[in-house]
C-alpha cells in the first residue's frame, strides 16, 4: 500500500515581529529554532512559519568581482558586472540556513512580508540566493493591511497567486543594482577628482540621495543671496457703528517707492490720515472647509514633524511600532483614501474610538465622500488609519510619546471624517475711499464641525468679526501706508522636505500635493525617511531647531554636481522613479531601465572632469572648504609626533594618528587602553615628554580588578610603566 505523501507549506515573514504576529493568530503553534509549527482551520496539515531579518541579503562590492577595485582609480570606472553577485549578510548567515532547509523541504511557498515591492525583494531574493526550485513549487501571496487576527486570518482564506507580484520584485530589484551602479560608479569619480583638487574623505552619490540634498542647497543658497527689499502698503482702517476693523486695497498691491505710492494716490483722489467714506458692498457667504484629507506616510511625516518636530524615520518608527501592536494599518502607503471596505468597520467602531477622545462629539457623517473613500484610487493598500483593534486608555498611556501623539493624530483626522465640514459665514466688505477699492474679509463660525477634534482656537471669532454694515453706508477711513520688507524663502524642515520629494521639488501645500494625479515623486514612501537619515549620517545634511541646512561637505558636494542635472533635477529623478514603476506594471524591462543608468555613467565619466575645470564657484568653495579641512585639522592636533618630528597627531576618530601616514609614518595611540579611555591631557602630556603622571581606572583582563599606573612611550609604543609608580 502507497503511503500517502504529506504537503509541506512554509509562510515566509518579513521579520520575527511579523512571524509572531500570524502564530498568535493561529489555533495552535510550537516553537522551534527559527521556525513554528503550526496548525489552523484556514491553514494545509504540515503548515511552518519561518521570516528572514529584514533582508538577508545584499549586492557583493565590486572588488568581489575584481581585486583591481579595491583601490578607487578613474581608469577603472565604469563598473559593469555581466551578472551581479549576492551575498548573504554575515550576522544574518544562522537565520537563511533555516530559511533556506525550509523553503527547500516546501511544497507551497507563501510569501508573506510586507505588501509591495521591498517585501517582495526581500522574498524572492533569499530564494534565488538559496537558489529554490521556483519553479515546481506553489507559489501564493498573502496580501493584508492589518496585523489583527481576524485580517490574518481572512488573507489566508483569501491568498493570491504568488506570481502575480514578481514584476514587484524585478523593479525593487532592478532600484536596487540602479542603485548600486550609481554609487559605486559616481562616488569613486566625484572623490578622485575632489582629491586631485586637494580635498580628501569620501563623497558618496547616490541617484535619489543627491538631488534631494540639493534641493536644501538651492533652497540655503537663496535665502543667503536673498536681499530683502522694502515696499509701501496703502490700507485703511475703517470705523463703522463703533467698531474699528483693517482693509486692504483691493485689488492688493504694492509700491516700490515713495513716488509710485504717490501718483496712484493722487489718481485715486485719496491721502494720508482720516477721511469720509462709503460702503460700496457687502457679501456674506456660507462657506465650509472639509476635514484633512486622511494619511499617506510622506504626509503623516510631514504633519509630525511640523507638529512635534519629529524626524521622518522616528516617525517612521512609531508607525512601524502601532502597525505591529496591530492598533494602525500598514504604515508604508502612498495612498490618501479608503476602500469602501476600510469606511464600513471605521464606521462600525465609531463609539469603541470615541471613547479615547476627552469628549465624545457628533459624528454624522456616515455617508462614504469621495474626498476620503475611493477604491479606484487605493492601488496597494489605503491610507494609514485605525485598525478594527483599538487600545485602551491606560494602553496608550503606556506608550513612547511620539507613538501616543502619532496615534492620537491618526485618529482625530480619521474622526474629521466623519465629525462633518467646518461651517462659517464669510463676510466681505468693499468700502470706497476716493476712488480706490478697500477689502475687509471676516468669518464667524456656524459649526465647529471636524475642528472641535482639534480645540481649534478659531480666529475667526474675534479680530476678524466684522460690524454689521450696509451698502451706502457713510464711515469714516484712515489711511496709512507702512513700510514693509520682502522676506526670504523658509528653510526646509524635514516635513517640508518629505513633501518636496514627494512632488519632486514642485512647491506645493500638503493639500495640494495629494490631489496631484500624476505626480511623481523622487523616492518611494517606503525609502525617504532612510534617505535623509543617510544625508544626516554622512554629514551632508545638519539640523538645526527643526531646520535642513546643507553642511560645508553638503555644499561642496552639491557645486561639484552642479553642472549634471540627470544628478540634480528632482522632476529628472522622478522619470526615473517612473520608469522603475512600470516595471511593476510589466511596461518596461529591468534591461531598458538599466541600460539608461549605463548611459549616464559613460556620459558622467566623459563630461564630468571637464565640468570641474569649468565650474569657478565650485573652484571658489573647493579653496573654502580646504581652509575649512585645515582649522578642523589644527585644531584637532594635540602635539607633534613624537616618532617623526614632523607630523601633526590629531584626532582621527577612533585614535590619535600621524598626518605623514602617507609618508610611510604609522604612529597612533589608542583613545582607550585596559578599559581605561585615556584624557586628552594624558595624550598631549605623553606626546611631549614620553610619560603621563599616575592614571587611575585601567582594568585587568585577567582579574577584571581596576588599577593605577603610568603610561610611557617606548620605541613609539604604548606601555604600563609600573616601575615609577611604585
């Protein structure tokens, strides 16, 4: 008798997080090493989950390829690998052993990361390294936007076809080798060619990195050359029925001068001081302001970060954390609406979210409104709101304070939807003075609507109320006509530059920018918090009270790519990004996209060195920034090397190093020694004399005791001196 052959399925998480999440949603689970069995109504008899760390593999470096690489030298560029190389990363290598037993003992492969494409890469990545035989296997999709149970549970009923999302995988994939082909390409040419001109360090180019740090470059460049120039307003101030309230020439203008001011004043019949004039007309309109459009990632940054001054990956990071608590949907969404689906359980639970606001206030607005809930629009997943879980008072209590207030903000402006438009009358008063036109705009609230959720103080009650007046109405005016300033452009704020890369570099509000139909961004929403991270970590970037400014390297980088616009043009890198979507969308091959990046390195290593000779601003910052390497290296000098005589020891990060290193002197003293981190007094005093004084708090590896002793120089080493101490 035959026995019968036992179906082995394996779900791949994403990381350990993820993995427990979908055991705990099971019936039943053992754990195993790097692994858990498992067993489920919705799930195949011999059912194991088992995740990868995040990804567990990467793009070998190029002298992988060739040993020639390992020095930087402009005759070796371009780098072109016939077939690129993956290596699993070596703390990682216990881990996608397991995976790799696994997925080969598997029947069906379920993919089961993250939705979209980085989840994908990181998937199929691990099989090809594992190399699995793809191919004669069951390959299914989970795709779900919630950590809950009953969502973990309905995707599993509900799995897709696995190949359906490979093209996800090919375009993650192909950003990825993109990715590298520019770095590994554009940095060592841009720092040979810096180095020829006298600097030194590493200037690292990245395809999305630079032109964001250059839209901070250009943005700091015009708030340096900016002059403010003066100008002269001509308003009024009206006095109707007792109340005092401003207008404004309509239509609004300004003067650049005394005399301009003059001859349109003299034209208007008006002049300086108190005068008789007429209401001409009034309007009062019913207006109302609908509720903030709900969250994509790039915009729910943004808002945090004006708020709450938050980077973009500590956002990042908290959503990440109350996605996994299972009380927010997935976090790395570009979408701003709902499907019908997501509106129904919001509006199902509108009393269980009531009860965390301080006070509970009318909802009404239970009708889907195309502002918010358009599945047409939901591609991959919806806009980050509330899951069906929802955490107590004394739970979020409990929370880091960036997760409480990023949920409490996901959660007022999912509510706003529902609390219903902000309604206010806006009255408009035109009153004629001489000839001239001026302006008055007020508003007095009829419904707080959707801004109760927010304590809105409303402006609108108050300065703004305007008397009541009729047409004809004879009041008295007083004109003036100060004098004002232009003003420089706002510096970007990590916020304001999420939206930026969002509408590559096309200034618009929050609002704007979500209506945008076809816009694309440089980046993807899963990538922008890492790449400003990546700005900030290699000095490019500073921060200063919420405020992106490019630092001295940022700037010399920035003029060095000044003259490359497919290096620098957000909208350039944004066709980029678009050509790597429709990969995904199985309109162009990983090939065609990679063949261009190509193109562009040839046509960098052939014009980019005749750029240098041409570019006299960057001449004028390379001696500045030289100027700038040579106070930072004074300064950081604590003697001459004693082994030389010639050489500065300065601070080179993790020790004291000679500045004749190239010249073949290797003196260097450690910053820490026998546990013990030494002072800079003891450095600079066993530079001059060869000895320090007694130092307490050096530790034995032997014993673990702690000690005292001298410390002394001998033939250029570092030794104990116990001899003396005694």
């Amino acid at each position: 008798m035959l026995g019968v052959q036992i179906m082995t399925t394996v779900i791949l998480a994403e990381k350990p997080s993820q993995a427990r999440a979908y055991v705990a949603a099971f019936q039943k689970s053992q754990k195993k090493s790097g692994y858990y069995e498992v067993s489920d109504p919705v799930l195949p008899n011999d059912t194991l989950v088992t995740h990868a760390l995040g990804h567990l593999v990467e793009l070998v470096p190029p002298e992988k390829y060739d040993a020639k690489y390992r020095n930087w030298a402009l005759a070796n560029l371009p780098i072109f690998p016939a077939n690129y190389q993956f290596k699993v990363i070596a703390d990682k290598q216990k881990q996608f052993q397991v995976v790799k037993m696994l997925l080969n003992r598997a029947d069906t492969i379920i993919v089961a990361g993250d939705n979209g494409r980085e989840g994908e890469n990181i998937a199929w990545s691990i099989m090809k390294q594992a190399k699995i035989d793809v191919e004669h296997k069951t390959m299914q999709r989970l795709w779900i936007n919630s950590l809950e149970k009953e969502a973990i549970i309905a995707g599993f009923r509900d799995l897709k076809d696995g190949w359906q999302f490979y093209p996800n995988y090919q375009e993650a994939h192909t950003r990825q080798i993109s990715d590298w082909l520019v770095g590994m390409n554009a940095s060592p040419l841009y720092t040979l060619l810096l180095r020829q001109h006298g600097l030194s360090g590493v200037y690292a180019i990245g395809r999305v990195q630079t032109p964001t740090l250059y839209m901070v470059y250009q943005r700091d460049q015009l708030i340096k050359k900016f002059k403010p120039e003066p100008y002269l307003e001509l308003n009024a101030e009206i006095l109707a029925n007792q109340q005092k309230f401003e207008a404004k020439l309509d239509p609004y203008q300004r003067f650049k001068d005394e005399k301009g001011l003059t001859i349109f004043m003299q034209a208007k019949s008006v002049q300086r001081g108190p005068q008789t004039a007429l209401i001409k007309d009034v309007q009062n309109i019913v207006k109302k302001t609908p509720s903030p459009r709900l969250f994509s990632l790039s915009s729910l940054q943004s808002a945090v970060n004006q708020r709450f001054h938050a980077s973009a990956s500590e956002t990042l990071a908290a959503v990440q954390a109350l996605y996994e608590a299972k009380w927010l949907t997935y976090p790395r969404t570009d979408s701003e609406y709902l499907t019908k689906q997501e509106f129904d359980y919001l509006a199902a639970n509108l009393d269980q979210y009531q009860e965390l606001l301080p006070e509970k206030m009318a909802l009404p607005q239970t009708t889907p409104q195309k502002r918010y809930v358009n599945g047409q629009k939901v591609t991959e997943h919806p806009a980050i709101i509330m899951t069906k879980v929802v955490p107590s008072s004394t739970q979020l209590a409990k929370l880091p304070v960036l997760q409480r207030q990023v949920y409490d903000l996901v959660l007022k402006t999912t509510l706003a939807m529902f609390a219903g438009p902000y309604e206010y009358t806006e009255t408009t008063i035109i009153t004629q003075v001489g000839q001239a036109l001026f302006k008055s705009v007020g508003k007095v609230p009829i419904n707080p609507g959707w801004q109760r959720l927010f304590k809105a103080k409303s402006v609108e009650q108050g300065k703004d109320t305007l008397p009541v007046v009729t047409p004809g109405q004879t009041v008295q005016a007083v004109l003036t006509t100060p004098t004002k300033q232009t003003t420089p452009p706002k510096p970007f704020t990590e916020g304001t530059l999420i939206t930026a890369m969002k509408t590559a570099g096309k200034t618009l509000d929050a609002d704007e920018a979500a209506v945008l139909k076809d816009v694309e961004g440089i980046g993807t929403e899963a990538t922008r918090a890492n790449v400003l991270e990546t700005l900030k970590r290699r000095h490019y970037l500073v921060t200063k009270k919420n405020e992106l400014h490019a630092s001295g390297t940022g700037v010399t980088l920035c003029q060095a790519v000044a003259l490359e616009p497919l290096l620098t043009s957000p909208s350039m890198t944004a066709k980029w990004e678009l050509a790597l979507k429709e990969i995904g969308e199985k309109k162009r091959t990983p090939e065609n996209f990679l063949g261009q990046i190509k193109l562009l390195i040839k046509k960098l290593l052939k014009e980019v060195p005749e750029q240098f000779a041409q570019n006299a601003d960057l001449q004028t910052q390379l001696v500045a920034q030289q100027q700038v390497a040579q106070k930072q290296q004074a300064q950081a000098a604590v003697g001459v090397c004693p082994v030389c005589k010639t050489g500065e020891i300065s601070d080179r990060g993790k020790f004291y190093g000679c500045s004749n290193y190239q010249q073949g002197c290797h003196f260097s003293l450690p910053k820490q020694w026998s546990g013990k981190k030494l002072p800079i007094s003891a450095i600079k005093q066993l530079i001059k004399t060869g000895e320090t004084a007694q130092l307490k708090g050096f530790k034995s590896k032997k014993t673990g005791k702690t000690f005292s002793a001298k410390l002394k120089l001998e033939a250029g080493k570092l030794k104990f001196d116990f001899d003396k101490y005694k």
